[in-house]
C-alpha cells in the first residue's frame, strides 16, 4: 500500500531517528520523546511479530533452566559450578524483566534509523561485527546464528524488507530492518547485558534462544507477510518476484576487467555485466561458504613456495578472489559474515606480520598462513572462540618455538627454519577442509621442538650448575670468612689454634655450607666446635678448669671428625694434635701453679693474723717472730671476650656478596627498573642491545641468589650474558635490555585487533 509524501512526520527530537510515512498514529498509543508515528499496517506488524517472539523467548529460560542444572553438576571446578548456580538462580529471578527488555528493545528497533556510508562499508575496519561487543565467544555465536537466520529465511525476509520500504521513508537494509535476525538478536543480547553470568551460561543462553527464537522465525516471517498481505501491503509480491525470476535476461558476453561496463548492470534485475567481486546488495547474489571455500583452495595452491629474502607480504584477500572470479568468469558478492571473517584474519596477519618477538623469515614463512587460516575461519565458526583449536594451536606453537631464532648467514639451513618451512608447505599442499591435518603437523612439530629443547637443555643445565656453584662457592668462603674473622681478629692465638682453625676448620665449616647450609643443624656444629677451640685456649684458669677437663674430650672428638672430613695428612693431623696437647697441658699446669699460689697466700695470711694475735703475748715464739719469705705471684691471665652464637650468626647473616657495590650507588631501590628486577619471570625472552650493531636475543635461564645474578642464555641454551642485579636494572634503564611480549602470537593478534577496533568506534562517536 503506497503512503503519500505529504504525510510524512517530521523527527521530534534525535537527527538519526527519521521520518516515518503514514497518516495516523496507533490508536490509543502514547507518543515517546524521540518516537515517531508509525503507520497502522506497521505497527499491526509489530505488535504480531512481538508477541509471536515473546511467546518463544519464554520458551528459552524452560530449556535453559534444565541445561544450566546438568552443566553444574558435571563442572570441573568449584568456581565454573558456582558460576553456573549463580547463573541459575538469577535467570530464575530475572527471566520476567528480560522477556520485558526484550519486547521493549523490539519495539525501539522499529524507530528506524538512517544507515551511514561508513556502517554500509562491508570492508571497513569498523564494521567487523565479530569483534563489536566485549566477549568474543559471545560475538562469534551471535554472528553465526544471525548468518544462519539471514540463509535459511532470506526470502520471506526479502519480503518483509520490501513492504517496509513501500511504508517508511528510510531505506531498509540487513541492518536497519527491525525484524531482520540483526535487530531480533540485538534485542535479547541488550537484554541480557546487564545480566552479571558467567561465559558458559551466557552461551547456554545464546543457544537455547538460537533454537527456541531464531529457528523459528520462519513462521514470525510468514505471518507477518500474511498480514502484511491482509493490510494490503504488495498483495501480489510473492507472485511478481517469481515473474521476474523467469523473466530475468541471460548474461552478457564477459567484458574486459576493469572497462566500464564491467562496474555498471540493470539494478532491477540484480544482474552486472561484467564478471569479479561485487558489493553486497548491489543484486548480485553472496557467494556460497562451499564455492567461496573453493576459489580460496584454488588460491591457496597457487601461492608461491616463498617470497624470497625473507620478504614478508599481507594478502590482499579480497583482491585476489577479483582476480580469480575474472579469471572464471564469475560474478558474486560476499555475504556480510565471510567479509568480516576476511578483513578480521588480515588485521590477524597484519599483526603477526609486524611482531617484533619474530624474524622476518620467521614472519614471512607464517604469512603463508593466511589463506588456509581464513578457510578454517570460514568453514569453522568456533576458530576465534575456541583457544584449543588445532589451528591456533599450531600456529602459536610455530610461533612460541621462533621466539628467540635469529637470521644469520645462511639461515636457510638451519633445522628450524627448515622445519617451519615443511609444516607451512604441507599446510599448503593438504589442508582442504578437514582440519585434522593441523593436528598432525601440531604433534609432528611437537617432536622436533622437543628434541631441540633436550639438546639445549643439557647445556644449559651444565651452564646453570656451573654458575650455581660457582655462586655457592664464593657465598660459603665469604660465610665462612666472616666466622673466623669474628673468632681470630685482634685475639693473639697460639699459632698451632690458628692452624687448626685455618687448615681444617675453615674447609669443615666451607663444605657444611656447601652441602647443607647455613641454616643447617651441622653449620651450628661446626660453628660452636670453631669457637669451643677458641675459647679453650683463653678460657681463664683455674675458674675453667673444670669446664675445660669436660669440654675436652668432645672437643678432640670432633677435631678428630673435621680432620677426617678435609682428609688431612696423617703426619700433619698428629703433628697439631700433639701442639694442643702441649698447650693444653701448660693450661693445666698453669691452673695448678695458681691454685698452689692461692693456697700458699692463704696460708700466709693465716699465720700473719696468728703472729699478729701474739704479739699481744708477753713471749714471743721464736720461729714465728723470724722473718717469712715472700710468695711469688703468677700474672693474671687478660681476660678475652668471645663473640657469642648469636653474634657468629648475624656475622654470617650480613655478608654482602654483591660484587657491584659501585654500580649499586646508581640506582636507588624505588626505582622502577631496580623493582623489575624482582619480578622477572624464569624463561622469559629479552632483547639485547651491545653497541649500535650487536643485537641478539636472550632468555632468562636461572637467577643465582646467593650472589644475585642473572644468567642469559640463546635458544641453543648457551650462555649469552649475565648481570647482578644492579647491573640489570641499569640495562633495563637504559633499553639495552628490553622484554619481549609473553602470551600466545594467536592471542595477542586477537587482543591488538579487538583493541584497535573498539578505539575506533570510540573516536567515532
């Protein structure tokens, strides 16, 4: 039924809300700020089309209540079962306002807006709708669902779009039709954004309104045309498109590519004279899946073996499948899906292609990628959502294997550049459609790597223990030094004790550091033993004599120990014991002297308070008042203050094995670089920078903490550098040392690419 232009409704109030063509309003409807009026035949349509729909989402949240309860009790772990019942319990509550979001967000679809240039664009970088929304999983069953829809109804949806351009004054496209499988899907996912689910239900979600509402909307479509048809809205529609089908002229004669009639053809009758890639909606029909399949297999066979000299090259996909269509003398667009899907995997390679963790031979090896990478994409909607697919597997694992492989002098040889080039051609030569053969190469390639890996391993382990010890050995002499400068500095010794405690029990105390530690109960030992010797040689007499008479023997069971232990010769080991024997025993006989002197002086001072008692006596005894021979005192020993366990302990605590205590002075501990230094993962990747022309890459191997070093070794597992900390931080200061990114090369493309789009989105609003 044709609307005059002199009833159009001008826009209330948003410049994209447009003006729609009818005479009346909806009886009894209220008029919304922004809203426009509708004409009867359209609104009868929409309040159809959205009871029909409510009445099959009620349907979802039956279907899905039972999914979500059996997913639950077969989850993995107790976070994705929680998960789940959560998600349970707020479905339940929530499925009355979501089926009321739903119907809402339908019926605002039919304020129709205008399409701009840029939202038509099927190339344009900004139009990838399978990257629009936050999650991936969830754009990628959205976009398959609406695609399936937009096949399997596409002609009573033709329909539908027709009548709609017969009533409105906007021009009705995929996007803008507001019972089109875009705007219906749109509507429940706005719907249920709000809703706080995890992914697995969320996808749950998406399916079970996939089977209760897209698959069905064969039936909405047809009862909306039937009372289209009732209203008198191109009654006789159907029968006409069949007319023209028949009536439609056969092709042209081909026409050179490129002239200008190859661009030009009948609008009416969707047919273009010329033959390549056409625009969608420009009448000529989307390619097939299978048949677009088929011209990118025949590219793919096509593409040379290599770009020689390493030269990295992007495919122009889109180019290529003109070329090809010329080539067969075809004429097809490209439905929107199989466009984005395109664009996406080359902003996927464009990515790859300028990563900085890969050589250019590397690069330009997996760029060959491309095309059969699109296929899977094409043929297998779950290649962007699903991480553990063969296909991305493989080629991370090409990827994560390069990360540290440089190009030198005739690199063409080496084994793993080699490898890489068999996988890529066998990709090339096999896969068709059957994605198994990503799977082989994946477990093929595995084993090389692995067999790469072991070869490194092994010297890398052998450069690794050599630091470690090296490390071990340097921090136990300095321990060890730090206990006997404690024990020895500024104490006078006889010399036998300080060959003792410098020929047998330093190397005592150095292997019990090398073996066990200095946290060890044998460290403690030997410890105590290097001080007992110490101390029985100025412990002072006679007050320890008796200690000493105990301590002795197991302080000579325990030299005895430490003499085995270094493996001491014979004639040495006798030669000191008989040294402290002699020591011992003047100690002893020096005691005993003290203790006859004392004895001999309280003697003395005994008989002179009797002589001075009879001096009070009228007679005198002759002897006693005879003069008394003075006693010789012995000279008191010094007394020497030992350090005690605790005291040794701490000494041993603060030695400082760094050797770098000038370059420390140049960075301070809140410094960014120095705090980085803590935070470096083992097997992480860098680059290194030595001069202007020196530059290699490097993995972290080991950090050595008794002396806090860094070791740096290449893929082949030999050592290429090492820093202590201070040193590091400096060079991650300066960029001579620069980390390279971690995570999966398929991952992050994935990650840049989203990022990149939703920043223009962003700019463009």
């Amino acid at each position: 039924m044709a609307m005059k232009d002199t009833d159009s409704v001008a826009p209330t109030v948003a410049s994209n809300v447009v003006s729609m063509r009818g005479a009346q309003s909806e009886p009894g409807q209220s008029r919304r700020s922004g809203s426009v009026t509708l004409p009867p035949p359209v609104v009868a349509v929409r309040d159809k089309a959205k009871a029909l729909l409510m009445d099959h989402a009620k349907q979802v949240f039956a279907k899905v209540d039972d999914s979500l309860f059996a997913m639950a009790e077969k989850a993995h772990g107790q976070e994705e079962q929680d998960g789940l019942f959560q998600a349970l319990r707020l479905l339940r509550v929530e499925r009355r306002r979501l089926v009321e979001r739903f119907a809402d967000a339908l019926e605002q679809g039919f304020q129709v807006r205008e399409i701009s240039a840029d939202e038509e664009d099927p190339y344009s970088a900004d139009n990838l709708s399978l990257v629009h929304n936050d999650d991936l999983e969830q754009l990628v069953a959205v976009d398959t669902m609406v695609a399936n829809a937009k096949r399997d109804f596409a002609e009573p949806l033709t329909e539908i779009t027709l009548r709609l351009n017969t009533l409105l004054s906007v021009k009705i496209y995929d996007k803008n039709n507001p019972l089109g499988p875009d705007a219906i899907c749109d509507a429940f996912v706005e719907a249920s954004r709000a809703l706080d689910l995890h992914i697995r239900a969320r996808l749950t979600l998406l399916k079970k309104f996939e089977q209760m509402v897209m698959l069905n909307l064969g039936k909405v479509y047809q009862q909306c045309n039937d009372l289209f048809i009732e209203q008198g809205v191109l009654p006789s529609l159907k029968q006409q498109r069949r007319a023209a089908r028949q009536q439609r002229p056969a092709p042209r004669p081909q026409q050179p590519a490129g002239s200008a009639s190859a661009a030009q053809g009948d609008s009416q009758a969707g047919a273009y004279a010329g033959h390549g890639l056409m625009p969608l909606g420009s009448g000529a029909a989307p390619m097939a899946p299978q048949d677009l399949l088929s011209h990118l297999g025949a590219l793919q066979s096509h593409l040379p073996e290599s770009y020689g000299d390493g030269e990295v090259q992007l495919l122009n996909v889109n180019s290529m499948l003109q070329e090809r269509l010329v080539e067969v003398r075809q004429s097809a667009a490209l439905a929107k899906m199989d466009s984005d899907i395109i664009k996406l995997v080359e902003m996927l390679f464009s990515f790859i292609l300028e990563d900085r963790n890969l050589a250019e031979p590397i690069k330009s090896q997996l760029g060959r990628l491309q095309l059969p990478l699109l296929k899977v994409a094409i043929a297998d909607k779950s290649f962007f959502s699903k991480g553990g697919h063969p296909a991305r597997k493989l080629l991370n694992e090409l990827a994560d294997a390069c990360t540290g492989w440089q190009a030198k002098d005739n690199y063409e040889k080496d084994p793993l550049y080699k490898k890489i080039g068999e996988v890529v051609a066998r990709v090339l030569a096999e896969f068709d459609q059957d994605i198994n053969i990503f799977s082989t190469l994946l477990e093929s390639f595995r084993e090389f790597i692995e067999r790469e890996r072991k070869r490194a391993q092994r010297l890398e382990q052998r450069i690794v223990d050599e630091a470690d010890g090296k490390a071990k050995t340097k921090a136990a002499r300095a321990r060890v030094a730090a206990v006997m400068d404690a024990l020895m500095a500024e104490r006078d010794l006889p010399p036998v004790v300080s060959e003792w405690l410098e020929k047998v029990w330093a190397n005592m105390l150095f292997l019990t550091c090398i073996k066990e530690g200095t946290e060890s109960e044998s460290w403690s030992r030997d410890v105590r033993t290097a001080r007992d010797l110490v101390w029985s040689v100025h412990a002072p007499m006679p007050e320890s004599r008796k200690q000493l008479l105990g301590l002795l023997p197991t302080l000579q069971g325990r030299l005895k120990a430490g003499v085995e232990a270094v493996s001491l010769n014979s004639f040495e080991a006798r030669r000191m014991f008989a040294g402290l024997k002699e020591i011992y025993r003047e100690r002893f006989a020096l005691a005993q002297r003290l203790l006859e002197e004392r004895s001999r002086q309280v003697e003395q001072e005994a008989r002179a308070m009797a002589a001075e008692a009879a001096s009070q006596a009228p007679i005198k005894d002759e002897a006693e008042s005879a003069p008394q021979t003075p006693v010789r005192e012995e000279p008191a020993e010094p007394v020497v203050e030992l350090p005690q366990m605790e005291e040794l302990e701490q000494a041993v605590a603060e030695v400082e094995l760094q050797p770098d205590a000038v370059i420390r002075e140049e960075i301070a501990e809140t410094d960014t670089h120095w705090q980085q230094t803590f935070r470096l993962a083992q097997g992480s990747w860098f680059e290194l920078k030595r001069g202007e022309e020196e530059q290699f890459r490097c993995r972290l191997a080991a950090v050595i903490k008794d002396i806090d070093q860094f070791i740096f070794v290449n893929r082949n597992g030999a050592k290429v550098a090492e820093f202590t900390r201070a040193e590091l931080a400096i060079a991650l200061r300066k960029g001579e040392l620069m980390s390279m990114d971690d995570g999966m090369l398929f991952e992050r493309a994935l990650q840049s690419v989203i990022g990149t789009v939703r920043q223009s989105r962003g700019e463009m609003r």
